[in-house]
C-alpha cells in the first residue's frame, strides 16, 4: 500500500495534508477565517464594481446624484459588526495555540541539534540519525538547540513551527496521528543550504518504532571489546560474527569504518564545505581526497603531515591551527569518538597513491 | 488682493517674466542641486525613487527567474547559485522597502503637493528639506557600495546571528539603512511642523484635505520609529565590526533581541508605508466620482488610530521565535484592534463611490485597483494575527503574497498619485491609453504573481528557498509568468511617463477637477507657488468648479457666479 499516496487525498485545496492531531484545528480556524474573507471580500469588492457599472460618468464633467458627506449610524454599524469576527477569531487562535504550546507530561522527548544546513535527531538512547523517526498517536516533545545562527523546525503535515535559536533550547510538541513520511524543513533563513536544509519524517505504525529504534545503528549492539576487534580487522570481524545469534542481524547491517565515515561525511554536515572528489572550494574547506599525509602550511607559517592526529584535532579543535589561506569558519562537529574514528579511516582511504 | 500679490508685483519685471515656472525659472545644476524649492526636492526625490523602482524591480525579476525550476539540492541553477540568488532577494528587499516604498510617497509627492495644498509657498524648513534628501542620496551611495563588494545576503530583515556572521559586504547597507532612516526622520519633522505652522488660519484640522491627515499621521511614526531603527542598525554595526556580544549568545548576548528592536521599527514602518497611500486613496476617489469624501472624520480618526495601534503590535512577528504566551496573546489582540481602523477606511471609500461620477482615468484604475488589492492584503492579516494559523503560515511564501498585498497596495497608489499630480508637477498630460494599459497590466500580472504565492504558501512552501520540493513548481512557474506580466507593465508606465515629458500636451491648471488648493495654481506651479493666496474651501466640495469642454479641464467657479452651497450640506 502506497500511504503517501493515500494521505495526498486527505490534503485540502489550501492545506497540505494533515498528520498531527492538531492539524485538523489549525485547518478548521484557517477555513473558517477564510470564508469570513471571502464573504467581505466578494461584498467589497462586488459593491465596487456594481458601483462602476451603475455610476460611471457618461458625459464629461457630470456630476454626482448625491452629496450625502456622513451617516454615523452606519458608520458606528460598520465599525462595530467586524469587530465581533475580529475577536472569534482572536479567540480561536489563542485557545488553539495553548494546546500547541502545552507539552503533555507524558511526551516521548528527541533532541534535536540544528547547524549549518543539517539536522540531527538524537534519540533517548543516544543514537543521532539525520531523519525524525516518531510512533503514531503518542505526544512527542521536541527539544531544539542550534550551534550557529537561528533555524526554525517546520512540519507543515503536522502544522507546528519553532524557531531553533542558538543560545537556549527552543521545544515543541505534537501527535502524529498518520502513518506515513512527511518532510521536515528549516522555515528561518540562515544562509547558502537553507533551502537544502531538510529532513524526513517517518510516522511509525504502533509497536514498529522501538524495533526501528533499537536497530538505528547497528553500531550500538556492539560491546566496547566487541567495537576494538570490529576496528582492528573489520571485514573478519564481519565474517565471524554474522551468524551469531545475538549480534548477527546487526553485524550484517555493518560496514568497514571507512564507509561508516562516508555516511557521517553525509550525515554530520561535513560535505557542505568539504568536497571528496579533489575538487576545492576556496572560501571553505580543503578537499579530503589526497589530504591524508599531504604537507599543510598554517598561517603562522609552522606546517605538519596529515596524519590521524591531526585530523582529530581538526574535528575537535577546528580553531586551533588555521592552513594559510583558509578562514576558521568551521563549526566544532557533534561526534562521538567513535564517529570521530569512522571519518579519521574514512579521509584516510581517500589518500593518493 | 494679498500682500503676496503685492510684493510680486513691485519686483521688477525682468526677475518674474510671464509664464515662467518652477522648472523654468533658474536653469543648471546648481539650481538643482542647491535648490530649497519643495517643488524640486519632490522631483527630484521622484526621479530617483523611480529610478530606483525599477532597479529594485530587476532584482524581483531575477528572483522569479531563478525560481520556475525546483533544482537539485547543493546544485546551482545554471548561472544562478544560491549564494547569488540570495543576494536578489535581499538587495530586491532592502532597495525597495528603504529605498523605495517608504519615501515614496511622503517625501516625492509629498514634498511637491503638501505646501500647495496648505497655499504655503514651502515646507517649514527649506534647508532640513534639502538636507534629508541629501541624506537619502548617501543611503543610497551605501546601499551601491555594498552592491560593488559583492552585495549582501542577509535579507532586508538583517536577522542576527546570521547577519553578523556572514562573510557579505553587510556593513554599508546597514550604514545606507541608517542613512536612510535619518532623511525619513528630518522629512517627517518637517512636514509636521509645516501642518502646524504653515496651515492657513481659516484652514481648521478638519478642514484639511485628508491626505494631510495620512502625512501628518506618518510623521509622527517616522519621528517616533525610526530612531529605534537607527539605534539596532548602529548596535548591528559595533556587533559586527568588533563584537560586543550584544546579539551573541556565546558572548553572553541574545539573537532575538534585535528581532524585537527591529520589528518595533518595521512594523510600524509599514504603516509609515500604507498611510501615505490611504492619503492619496481619499483624494483620487473623491475627485474622479465627483463626490464629497463620506465620513471625514472616521477616516481622519482611522489614521491617528492606524499609527497608534502601530506602534503596539510588533510581536506578531515574533510568534514562533520563542515569545513567551503571554506576550504572543497580547500582540495577537492588538493586531486585530488595526485591522478595525483599516475595516472603516475601506467601508467609507466605498460609500464615496456610491452614486458618484465615476471617471476610469488611469489614477482612478490605480484607485479601484488598491481596493482590490488592499482587500486582499488586508484579509489575509486576519490569518496572519491568529496564533494558531501564524504558526503553520509564518515564514511561508503566505507571509511574502501578504506583505506584497499591503506594499504594492502602496505602490500601485504611487502610481496613481504621480498620474493623478503629474500635469501639475511636469505640466505635461500623458497618453490616457498607454496610462491605463499601464496600469491594468502590472495590476493583473500582480494578482497572478502573488495569488500564486498564496497558495503554495499555505500549502507549505517556505520563503528564501532557492531549492524546493517538485510538487510546488507548478504554482512557482504561475508566479514567474504573472512577475513577468506585472513588470511588462510597469515598463509600459515608465514609457508612458517619459513619452510625456516629450509629447505630452500641455496640461491645464485643473485637468482632473480636484477643488484641493494645488488645483487653484497654474500647471507647473510658479516658483513660489501662489500668485495671490488661494481661498481656503471645503476639500470636497465639487460645486466649486465646473467643466470646461474647450479645454477638457474644469474651472473655479467665480464666488459671486456660485449658486448657494444647499442647506444641510454639512
């Protein structure tokens, strides 16, 4: 069954389709508005145009039928009757933007990390992943923190907005209340990638969510003596735990730590500046193809080899030493030490010969 | 016979030659350039805003060129990259709001008009006058200068943290911006001082035409905004150029500070935009249907409401920036109490229509079309001031399709003000036809251009996006056709503005037969503006001119000629 074919037929003329429990609120408060609109609007405008037709000048200089300067009880009338509409629809607004602010106790919390043109989702287990996986029809709390300028979390199925400001965390909640996928964007512009700024939304059916959940990374089924065998000879390690009863399904799901790297050069925002195809893109980062024990010059004129060392600090420390020529533009990445090895093998297998 | 009289009439003759003008009487470019005539200031302003317009309008057409395509994430778009098209859209924002929009009407055609419809021979300070327009010209050098470092891409709105991190040339258009705000401030000053001081003693407040109502109003936002712009702007610039962490989180900070500080400006500088064109709405209406304003002073009350309120709902663009909801549901409140006044103002043109004269002139068209328009952009506020619908809406192409509503509303009555003032600034009439293919084309070519934009943005679609999901291309394309439309259009008013000055026919003193004091002179103005002092009447009374086949144009009624004004009139 297609499902995202299946809600495109719930999406109305104006609204995209509706996956949260709010949606339909939002959506009633939005019609409703608009047909209130479209009655003054047809009423203004219809007027104005029996107006033209009825008394345009047919010879020059002719003059009015009428003088009349006031009415004030008409006036009063006019001024008065829209202010009924006006105060509806302040106060379903208001009262449906308290239910969107107001966080239910039980609410299953993601955090969410908002940079330079990604986004990340950390799970309560820890596991960061560049999509939002929530399950159906149980309150989920979004809590947004960003590490350079000001993003903004948009769902538009879901019909929530947030501003993602750097210097506080920001949150918001909601129900999916639709299996599907949907897109989640960045609504505040912040740059170049803004527009590349997006991720996607899986609604989960009931009891699928902690199953996609506890497999995210394949990584986490691993003990720490499990992950130093995995590091030291991957594809034997592979080949000797895939059958194994406890770990073999996620064993079968791993990768040699230079492609787990090349899905965190992906998935981390590395590959807005830095290119692996040798190309340079001078007002960001040097191209990681070659890099790896290439001679670098700093600007205060001391020079290195790269080796694993230094792209560690790099990635830790990206401040501290700067290659001449370049700006200290780049932002301290969220890596894990695991992850930070995955891209030290990963750059390392993109040497020259 | 008035002392004015007098004194012109004992120079000697050589220095006031018959016929001459305000265009013609002093010739080169000193006359220009250090000229204290409010006349000249307003052409001169007008010339560059226009100008201006249609730079600004280049940069619009760049980005609706970008846009048909959906383009693949990272890529560019043949020439066009994302850097470069977020450069269009900022310089596009920023030429036409600073620019433009906001001394369009106040300081181009309120200069020229405003002391001729007092009879005052200038504004209360020639000098501030000319210096303000000075002011506005170094804006101007800035905002190019940043254009020649490469251009900006911040968004007009210059939001930090990102305008403060941005490697773009973002200190001199802020700095232009500043500038920009000063020339605003020193006109609004000037022509509030001039209301005061200048107006006629049997001119009473209620006696003026409304349009001096709307300046009036604005100068007061203009006095009373603008310098919270000019501070932020400043604050903007030491955060920058040294970092003192006003707006920087790490250094202690807070980004949406300048949020509140520039939405107290820019929000009632939007109003600082639309009064003026409200203004110019009561005068165009009433003169091509002949009939008395309805309910003068409902109007002139909405205005000082309008400005009032104004300065009371900047939060409203701060819903979902992390306002707390006490606040968000106070702005939300006030935000409706605006759209009452704007409500009457709309009822009471209406009501002037009803059983008038209805002559379609081009500044007519551009009258009835802002109706159209302002509706729309009017309504769709109501979307927008509701809390739970701004939170899906806010920072969708909803928001830029509202926004152009309420400003081209502006411009579009612009337009019709400089039809509706040009035989008497230039003296020169324009081709009717050209005028009003002019004026239907960019107004339709609008509608499709923002209709569309309604649509997808309620749908989903967010703003300053130069990639976009597929599904949205078909409205995009719809768009960039009405775009296209829409300046194909203004093209033809530029043409049909310039055609005049050449082949125009010489325009009468009253062409239009507007009984305003600007009407009683001659087409251009003299230098100072009255031979004699004119009669202060009632704005709209148009028993007080009738029409003159000879000459396509109405002549005041001779007082001893006037049939008595009826009973009850009043």
């Amino acid at each position: 069954m297609n499902l995202t074919l299946l809600a495109q037929s719930d999406r109305t003329i104006f609204m995209p389709e509706p996956a949260s429990t709010i949606a339909g609120t939002v959506d009633g408060i939005f019609y409703f508005i608009f047909y209130v609109s479209l009655f003054f609007f047809v009423l203004i405008v219809g007027l104005m145009f029996f107006f033209i037709v009825r008394y345009r000048q047919r010879t020059p200089g002719e003059g009015p039928k009428t003088q009349i300067t006031h009415n004030t009880p008409l006036e009063i009338l006019w001024s008065v009757l829209p202010t009924f509409l006006l105060v509806a629809m302040f106060w379903l607004g208001f009262v449906g933007f308290l239910d969107m602010r107001t966080v239910p106790k039980d609410a299953y919390e993601i955090r969410v990390d908002a940079k330079k043109w990604t986004w990340e989702f950390i799970y309560p287990n820890g596991i960061g992943h560049p999509e939002l996986h929530v399950p159906v029809d149980r309150p989920v709390r979004l809590v947004m923190y960003s590490q350079d300028v000001i993003h903004s979390c948009y769902i538009p199925a879901f019909r929530v907005k947030r501003d993602v400001v750097p210097g506080r965390y920001s949150e918001l909640w909601f129900t999916a209340n639709k299996v599907g996928e949907y897109r989640l964007v960045c609504a505040e512009y912040c740059g170049e990638g803004h527009s590349d700024m997006f991720a996607k939304v899986v609604v989960h059916p009931a009891g699928t969510f902690e199953d996609w959940l506890a497999t995210a990374d394949p990584l986490s089924a691993l003990s720490d003596e499990q992950y130093v065998e995995f590091m030291a000879d991957p594809q034997a390690f592979i080949d000797k735990y895939k059958d194994d009863p406890e770990i073999g399904e996620n064993v079968q799901r791993l990768k040699v730590p230079a492609l787990l790297g090349k899905a965190l050069y992906e998935k981390k925002g590395c590959s807005q500046c830095h290119t692996i195809d040798g190309t340079d893109l001078p007002d960001k980062g040097p191209t990681w193809k070659g890099l790896f024990g290439k001679t670098e010059t700093f600007s205060d004129g001391s020079s290195v080899v790269v080796d694993r060392d230094y792209i560690a600090e790099s990635i830790r420390e990206p401040g501290k030493r700067i290659v001449a020529g370049r700006q200290n533009i780049m932002p301290k990445p969220r890596v894990s030490d695991r992850e930070l090895r995955q891209i030290v093998e990963f750059i390392k297998s993109l040497q020259s010969d | 016979m008035s002392t004015l009289d007098a004194s012109a009439a004992a120079l000697p003759a050589a220095d006031l030659p018959a016929g001459d003008n305000y265009l013609t009487c002093d010739r080169g470019f000193k006359s220009w350039a250090f000229t204290l005539d409010h006349k000249r200031i307003g052409v001169m302003y007008l010339t560059g805003i226009l100008i201006f317009f249609m730079i600004g309008g280049l940069f619009a057409l760049l980005v609706r060129t970008s846009l048909p395509v959906p383009g693949v994430a990272g890529q560019a778009k043949g020439p066009i990259t994302a850097e470069l098209y977020n450069k269009f859209f900022t310089l596009h924002g920023a030429i036409m709001v600073f620019i433009v929009i906001i001394p369009g009407i106040p300081a181009a055609l309120g200069n020229f008009v405003l002391p001729l419809m007092l009879g005052a021979k200038d504004v209360a300070f020639p000098r501030i006058n000319l210096m303000s327009f000075y002011f506005w010209c170094a804006g101007v050098v800035l905002a190019l200068t940043s254009l020649v470092l490469g251009g900006v891409d911040t968004g007009w709105t210059f939001y930090t943290p990102y305008s403060t991190t941005t490697n773009t040339a973002v200190i001199p258009v802020v700095a232009g911006a500043f500038m920009l705000g000063f020339s605003s401030i020193f006109t609004g000053l000037n022509f509030i001082v001039t209301i005061h001081k200048l107006r006629p003693p049997e001119m009473g407040w209620f006696k003026m035409p409304l349009l001096l109502w709307a300046i009036y109003s604005t100068g007061i936002v203009q006095i009373l905004a603008t310098p919270v712009l000019g501070i932020i702007l400043l604050l903007l610039i030491v955060e920058r150029a040294v970092g003192i962490g006003i707006f920087d989180p790490a250094l202690g900070g807070d980004p949406v500070l300048f949020q509140h500080f520039f939405w107290f400006y820019s929000h009632p500088a939007v109003y600082i935009m639309i009064l003026p064109a409200m203004g110019v709405m009561s005068e165009l209406l009433t003169v091509f249907s002949r009939r008395h304003i309805f309910g003068y002073s409902f109007i002139a009350y909405s205005s000082v409401a309008i400005a009032v309120f104004g300065f009371l709902v900047w939060g409203h663009h701060l819903f979902v920036s992390g306002q707390s909801n006490l606040l968000n549901t106070i702005f939300s409140a006030i935000t409706f109490s605006v759209a009452v006044p704007s409500a009457i103002k709309v009822f009471n043109w209406l009501a002037t229509l009803y059983k008038g004269s209805i002559n379609l002139k081009t500044p007519m068209i551009y009258a009835l079309g802002f109706i159209w328009i302002f509706g729309i952009g009017g309504l769709t506020g109501l979307f927008l001031g509701t809390l739970a619908t701004d939170v899906h809406l806010h920072d969708t192409y909803f928001v830029v399709a509202h926004f152009h509503f309420v400003m081209a509303g502006t411009i579009f009555t612009f337009f019709g003000a400089v039809h509706y003032w040009w035989p008497k600034i230039m003296g020169k009439m324009y081709n009717e036809a050209l005028g009003r293919w002019g004026a239907m084309l960019s107004m339709i070519g609008f509608n499709i251009t923002f209709l569309a934009q309604f649509w997808m943005g309620s749908l989903g679609m967010p703003r300053r996006y130069f990639h976009y999901d597929p599904f949205f291309q078909p409205y995009h394309v719809a768009s960039t056709i009405g775009a296209y439309i829409m300046g194909f259009g203004f093209l033809l008013t530029m043409i049909c503005l310039v055609h005049s000055l050449f082949r125009g026919k010489r325009a009468a003193a009253n062409p239009w037969g507007g009984v305003t004091l600007e009407w009683r002179t001659a087409s251009p103005p003299p230098h100072y503006n009255f031979d004699r002092t004119p009669p202060v009447t009632d704005p709209y009374d148009f028993n007080l001119v009738r029409y003159n086949a000879d000459t396509d144009a109405y002549d005041f009624i001779p007082a001893e000629e006037r049939v008595a004004v009826p009973a009850g009139h009043h």
